[in-house]
C-alpha cells in the first residue's frame, strides 16, 4: 500500500461520517418509552432506574416541547402573513408554515412518528406525575 488515497475515496467517508453522525444527532429517545421504562422499574424496585430513565423522560419532553416552539417561532418568521389579505393568501400561509415546520422538526429530533404519545401520558406529564416517581426513587436511592 503505497500510502495515497485517491479524492473519491476521501470523499465517500467523510460522506459516511458525516450521516452517522447527522444521524445520530437527530435521535432523541422517546419520552412516552423511558417514563414506561421507568414506571417499570419502580414496581420492580429498582430506583436507580428509576431515576435514569425518569430523568431521560423529562429531558426528552422538554426537549421535543423546546423544539417545538423554536420550530415554529422560526417557520412564523419565514412565512409571514403579508397585508393584502384573501382566503387563497392565508391558506397559502399556512400550509407553508405546516412544512416548514415538519421539515424543521425532524431535522432536529428524527422522526415525528416516534415522539408521538398517547393521552394519558401526555396527561400524567401535564399533572407533573413523574416528578412524584422521581422523588420517591431519589429517597429510596439515598437510603
């Protein structure tokens, strides 16, 4: 082997690693996945879980909520509603903003599907649930 690597060559991995890592980057855990995990293993009494994979849960929903709104707050600034005003404008408008937002948010957190959650989680969040979880594991964990 001579040493020389030709310019496709070089090219095609740094291609490569450039999506494993793009990709890689775009994954965030679903938060529905890791508070079932975490419930899982509160019955089974095993804080330490708990605590991680509780902790993963809030960290992906504030995530996916912060993205959300920086998402949209960007796509609201792309696409602006203009002064002239008529039905075929508005539409127009929106339905811009609807992918730019699609577009946007799967650049940063992967796939919408899998962030997708049923209502009662959505709920047991909205009620702030897995913070009691949380701190019966922490005192369970420091005992």
């Amino acid at each position: 082997m001579d040493g020389n690597f030709s310019p496709a060559s070089i090219s095609a991995v740094v291609l490569l690693l450039t999506a494993a890592l793009s990709s890689s980057a775009a994954f965030l855990e679903p938060h529905d996945l890791l508070y079932d995990n975490a419930v899982q293993a509160f019955y089974s009494s095993d804080y330490e879980n708990v605590v991680r994979y509780m902790e993963g849960a809030l960290s992906s929903y504030r995530e996916v909520r912060r993205t959300k709104v920086r998402c949209r707050l960007r796509c609201q600034d792309q696409h602006p509603f203009d002064d002239t005003f008529s039905d075929l404008r508005f539409f127009d408008v929106v339905l811009r903003r609807a992918g730019c937002m699609n577009k946007c948010i799967e650049e940063k957190l992967g796939t919408q599907s899998v962030h997708k959650v049923s209502e009662d989680v959505v709920q047991d969040f909205n009620r702030r649930i897995p913070y009691n979880y949380l701190q019966l594991a922490y005192k369970k964990v420091s005992v």
